[in-house]
C-alpha cells in the first residue's frame, strides 16, 4: 500500500511539474523585440566607433546607418549585447542607392580585430542594382551568404523599398536558412565538410577567426557606400529574434 501511495505522489509531483516546463521553453522560444525602445538604440552596442557621430540614428523604431557621418574611419557596426547560439530572427530592411551592409551572426568582439566580418558569418544586404548586371557576382549580391553561395533567385525590391528576411540558424540541425520577402532563396551546411568546402571557394579560406564561433553576437554591419558619389544609407526596423534551443 506504501509503493502505491509513493507511486501516486511521485506522479502526482510529474504532473504538476510538467506543465510548468513546458510553460518556460514556450516563453523561452518566444519572439522579442531587441530594440523595444523606438527612440533610442538600445539592446546593441558600437563595435568601434562608439562615439555619438558613429552614423547611426533611430526615429518611431527604424535604425538608421548613413556612413557619410561616420567620420572616424572606424568600424561602426552594432553588435547584439546577448549572444546566440540556435536562433531565428526576422526583420525589415532598405537601402537608399548603391548603399552596402549586410546581417552577421557568431560575431566576437575580439581586440586586434577591427570588423565584425572578421570572426562572423554574413548575409548579404546591398542596393540590388550594384549586382543586377553582374551574373558572375551573385555570391555579393542582396540575399547571398556572402562570398560563399548565391540565393536561388533575386527577389529583391528597388531602392528605398522595405525587404523582409527571416533567417534560421541551427547548429544543431547544421542548417542555415534565408526566407527574403517571403521566398526561401538559400539553404546551407553551418559546419562539417560541405561548410569547410564553401570556405575554402571563398576569400575567407585564409582568415583564422572566420567563422570559428557557433555562439556569438548578432551584428548589423556598417559599411560605406558601393559608389562614393553615395552617401551610403540602410535602415533596419521590427528587429525581433527567438532561441531555438
């Protein structure tokens, strides 16, 4: 009678807790806002330059790069304060014309190394007439897992025209994803042999930190204009991200 009791009660305990557990991974995975406040940058932090006059500026919740007002030839970019592992995240973005960044992932602010391209993994942003022309420069062009593999098609809006990517990245399926306005434009390995394979096609074969790091922050990139008659302007808005572990 005393193994029933303690049975029940041991069952009775699973019961309540279970719910409990499933409540905490259900708010664990759900999706949040990084930058909450629509008028000041907050969530991220500068990368080098983190002076006021770095370019960036935020008004009603869009974040705004002009690399005309980056004047101290320093690395501008934002990194996430929270670093992520398995993660999706989905946000809009626009270029004005001939304007470049690009969304970076497994970032690590390292002393010595003066970009974040450096250590993270990047997906291509960029005006998509600087690469409409160019068949043979897709692997740079808007949608690309740069320098490595081009989207399977070019869905990209003109300039000044909000795009969308959702982006999944999950070491432990080994899998990256891109959904660019809706359309899923590339899949690919995170590591193992046909990862290894892509670096080494790449510009990256040689760079020691490059990719090294599964773990790691988010980065939007500052980068200069493609045309220096440009000022080089991209924004970014509803930035919102979730943990897949």
């Amino acid at each position: 009678m005393k193994n029933i009791i303690l049975v029940f009660l041991i069952l009775f305990v699973w019961a309540c807790d279970e719910p409990q557990k499933k409540q905490k991974t259900k708010q664990e995975n759900e999706w949040v806002i990084i930058n909450p406040n629509p008028d000041k940058i907050e969530g991220w932090f500068f990368h080098r330059n983190k002076g006021e006059e770095n370019g960036w500026s935020i008004e009603n919740g869009v974040m705004t790069y002009d690399a005309s007002k980056n004047k101290s030839g320093l690395d501008s970019s934002i990194l996430t304060n929270d670093q992520y592992y398995n993660f999706e995240i989905s946000f809009d973005w626009k270029t004005a014309a001939y304007a470049n960044s690009g969304f970076l992932w497994g970032v690590r602010d390292i002393e010595g190394l003066d970009q974040t391209y450096l250590t993270g993994r990047e997906i291509q942003i960029v005006d998509p007439q600087v690469y409409e022309s160019m068949p043979e420069e897709q692997k740079h062009t808007a949608g690309a897992l740069f320098d490595m593999l081009a989207p399977n098609q070019n869905v990209s809006l003109p300039v000044n025209e909000w795009n969308s990517y959702l982006i999944r990245v999950n070491y432990d399926e080994n899998l990256g994803i891109l959904v660019f306005n809706n359309t899923e434009v590339l899949r690919f390995p995170l590591k193992g042999k046909e990862w290894n394979q892509l670096v080494q096609g790449s510009k990256f074969k040689t760079w020691p930190e490059f990719g090294k790091y599964e773990k790691g922050h988010i980065s939007l990139q500052a980068h200069g204009p493609m045309d220096d008659q440009y000022e080089g302007i991209t924004s970014f808005r509803n930035i919102k991200i979730r943990n897949l572990d």
